[in-house]
C-alpha cells in the first residue's frame, strides 16, 4: 500500500499525514519526560491532521551519540530502506533530536531523512521547518544551543565530583580486591556494606572505602611483598592461581590485576580520580598527572608507605626501556642456552631478561620476533595461525550477515564486547566459527565450544572446509538445542542435529525481514 492510498480523509476535510514519532528522554534530570513530549505530539498531530502510524522512543538515552540510540538508528534504517509508512517524523524539538556535540552531525541525519522523503517537524519549536533560511539559521542556533548545554552539564558535573573527591569521598568504580565500599549519610554515619553492582541512590549520600575481609588484606600485603623480594607480576599472578584465590571481580589473576594493585594508590589511603576521562562520550584518554584529582590519607592504608613507595621504584627502573637489538640479543642467548624457544621458556627465564609479553608489545607476535633471531617455530605457530584466519572470516561472515539484514529492511547490531548480535531488538544470536580437524582415519570433525554461544537466543557454528577459509555449511538452532550439542561434530550427527544445518544464513535474515507498517 503506498503512501497516498494510505492516507485518509479526516474529519476537517484535510488529507491525514501518515507521520511517525521520536521521543527521547536523557538520563540526565529534565522537565520533558516521555510521556509529555508524547502528549505534546499528540495534540500538534490533532491540530495538523496527521495519523502517528509508528513510534520509536529511546528512553533515558545520551544525545551525545548515534551509538548509544538504537531507535534513531532503527528510525534511519527504516526510512532509507524504503520501509517507512509514513512521509513525516514529529519530534518535540531540535534537541530531542539530539545534542550532538558537532551540529553537522545532527544536521546530517535529519538531510537522510529528508533525502528519502521523509520530512522532520518540531512541534515545540517556534518556527516551521521548512527549509527557508530562517528556519536552517533557527535550527542551527538550535543545535548550537543544544551541544553547549551539553558541555556546561558535563563542566558542572565535573566540578561537583571534583569537589566530592577532594572531602576524602569515592568518585565511583569497584572498590577493588582487600576493600570495600561502605555508603554514609550526609553526616558521615555509616549506612550499609554496597555489594557489586550495588550503587548508592540518595544524593546526599556518599561512599567511602574500607579494608576488606582479613584474607583479602594479607594476600594484598603478600602480593607487595614478593614484588619487594624481586618476583615479576605474572609469577605472582600464576602463584596465586594455582593457589585457588581470584580477584575481587571473581576471575584468575593476571598481570594485568596484580598491576593494578601494585600501582593504585588507594592501597595507601589516597583517593585518586580522573587519571582517564571520557567526557561527553568520546575516546577514553589517559590524563597526565597534573589532571588528576587527589585527597591523601583519607581511608586506613593497606600497606606502609614505604613500602609502596620502594615497590614504585621497582617498577620504574624494570620499565626502562630495553631497545630492539637487546631485546634480540637476550632472545638470540636464551635460544643458543635452551635450543628452542617458546613463550613458557621466556617467561621461565623473566627474572634475567624480557618477558613473552614485551617481545609481542614490540614485534608484533612471537614469531616476528623469532624469524629475526633465525628460529623457526612455523609448526609451533601453525595452531595460532590457523585461529587468527578463522577469526577474519568469522568477522566477514558477521559483516556479511548485517548488510544482508539490513538489506532486508531488518535491523542488525554486533556488540563486540559480548560478541552478540541483536536483531531488531527482539532476539540475539550468537556466531561462533569451528576449525577443520581430521581423525586420524581421515575424517572430518568440528569442535563444539559451547561457552562461546552461551548467552544468546540462537547459536550459529559456522563450519569450514579443511582449507579453514571455505564455509562448509552452518549450524542454525535454539540455544537450548546447541547446549545438548556433543563437543565435536562430525559429518553425519543423526537427523536431530543435523536437521538444523543450513547452505547459508538467509533463513535468519528470513527472520530479521520485517514488513512495512500496513502493508498487508
């Protein structure tokens, strides 16, 4: 059904507009919630004839961005796709449409809308958009107004933080591992124990930091101590492994987490903040120290002073730089020492030189690192190699699949933290590719990681061919049939399982397609 055999006559005599409407509540506090601008579309939708066919509403979203809101985005992809049922979008005003801290951007998605044929009305604003110069000089200020606003919220919200940090309070985050967050009221009583994920909700309240359980206390002091003796941090996370402990996130230890302990001043008592930043949502960055916000001896220390501060002085003279050809040098030794080379041998002998982790920050890999010093570890690396292929067409395979989705008039988003698609914000699906293996009666099988499609409404295992480049066919079904899965497959599974493989993906692009409003 198009557009005009959509519209109808109403009341007044006038054609009914089909029209759509934006709604967008910040998270920040504001007069115009949802449910006014809702009600003001309304009325401006009674007043001008128009039938509000389609809604899309991001609530207690940033107008910082077109990443952080998904019905915008959902909005574009319709209207350019040719799936939109309606010729306008009613917004309640220029900054519901956003904040955008460049107006080009702001302005640019409004000229998409524009350029498929879709108008954008402000039905609070005191101008008509309708492309006259007084209007785009308006909205421009508008926008203008809109991105400043954003950036006096952020400064005062910055100052007020500042102003906490500095009376001794925590600035937010975990409290790490050997503390804890205890949340006092405006008098600095004591209220309760924040659990993770707990966050205090009063603004006069606050939270300061504790010492934790006896355990946690004396495996920090432990960890300052071996540092202190001469141990590198990856010996002192692999000793705490294998002795049972985890962090305070519940997870092994790393270098990386016993770094952090090490270095964090707040096992001294100081109170530390905004050492990085990522104000009005951009690039994190790291600040230099002169940036940072600080309140010292404001909390029971874990450890002494001293001893902090000599753990300090360690770990700058190890960060010394070494250059490339003593790094070489060293690694051309320990080969000529041990006869071959691997990163276990590396690290076996970090106490007397670099460590496997410095070899890949400057070469790149291992490997780099050893054709430079003549060893060749191809049959070593072949495994690595194979899984770093995998993953690039796996990727492909991902990209692929959102084109096609959107292609489809769907709508598709990969997050790359959880490694999950959502389609049209109904259902996800994870993908997952398995590498060729043969038996060694010449068969094929698959491994079947099943913890890499946990988490998702449907998991996808993509197999390939022994080449590991050309896909073989696909693996599409319920999570709950994938969870039942044996832990390799293998060409022939018996009809439950193999009655969920596919040449390709298009029965879930099948299931992302979407029809436009109206149009049966």
């Amino acid at each position: 059904m198009d557009k005009v055999a959509a519209a109808r006559d109403s009341p007044t005599g006038r054609r009914s507009v089909r029209a759509a409407q934006y709604l967008r509540m910040s998270t920040d506090r504001q007069t115009y919630s949802i449910e006014n601008q809702r009600d003001a579309i309304a009325d401006y939708a009674e007043l001008m004839g128009y039938d509000i066919v389609a809604t899309y509403e991001d609530a207690g979203r940033s107008g910082l961005n077109i990443e952080r809101r998904p019905a915008l985005r959902r909005l574009l992809a319709d209207v350019e796709s040719g799936q939109a049922a309606f010729e306008t979008v009613v917004v309640y005003d220029v900054s519901r449409w956003g904040r955008f801290q460049n107006v080009d951007e702001s302005a640019s998605y409004e000229y998409r809308c524009q350029r498929a044929g879709v108008r954008i009305e402000y039905c609070a604003e005191q101008f008509a958009n309708d492309g006259s110069v007084g209007s785009d000089v308006l909205k421009a200020i508008k926008r203008s107004m809109a991105a400043e606003l954003s950036r006096m919220l952020s400064q005062k919200v910055f100052i007020g933080q500042t102003r906490v940090v500095r009376m001794g309070f925590r600035g937010g985050g975990h409290a790490g591992y050997g503390l804890r967050r205890v949340l006092v009221d405006a008098a600095g009583k004591p209220k309760a124990i924040l659990k993770r994920r707990e966050w205090k909700s009063l603004a006069s309240d606050r939270v300061i930091l504790v010492p934790g359980p006896e355990a946690e206390v004396a495996t920090v002091r432990w960890i300052f101590k071996q540092f202190l003796k001469g141990k590198l941090e990856v010996q002192i996370a692999r000793e705490l492994n294998e002795q049972g402990a985890v962090t305070d996130l519940d997870r092994r230890w790393t270098t990386a987490s016993v770094r952090s302990i090490l270095r964090n001043e707040k096992y001294i008592g100081n109170n530390v903040w905004n050492r990085t930043s990522e104000r009005l949502h951009t690039s994190r960055v790291r600040n230099p120290p002169s940036a940072w916000i600080r309140a010292d001896n404001v909390s029971e220390p874990l450890v002494e002073r001293k001893l902090f501060e000599r753990a300090q002085a360690i770990a700058k003279a190890r960060a010394t730089r070494i250059s490339n050809d003593q790094l070489l040098t060293d690694l051309a030794k320990l080969l000529k020492e041990q006869g071959s080379l691997s990163g276990k041998i590396i690290n076996a002998a970090a106490p007397h030189g670099p460590t496997k982790s410095m070899y890949i920050h400057r070469f790149g890999t291992l490997q780099a690192a050893y054709d430079l010093v003549g060893y060749e570890a191809s049959a070593n690396y072949h495994y690595f190699r194979v899984i770093t292929q995998l993953h690039r067409r796996r990727m492909e395979i991902v990209q692929n699949f959102v084109a096609a989705v959107c292609r489809a008039g769907g709508h598709a988003l990969y997050d790359t933290k959880t490694q999950l698609l959502t389609i049209n914000e109904a259902f996800t699906i994870a993908v997952w590719i398995a590498r060729c293996r043969s038996s060694p009666y010449g068969y094929s099988h698959w491994p079947f990681h099943k913890r890499r499609l946990l988490g998702a409404d449907i998991s996808v295992l993509i197999r390939v061919l022994p080449d590991n480049v050309t896909v073989r066919d696909y693996f599409i079904a319920p999570a709950w049939i994938a969870e039942q899965a044996p832990p390799m497959l293998s060409p022939n599974n018996g009809v439950r399982l193999d009655a969920f493989l596919f040449p390709s993906l298009e029965p879930l692009v099948a299931m992302a397609r979407r029809a436009p409003i109206g149009g049966a």
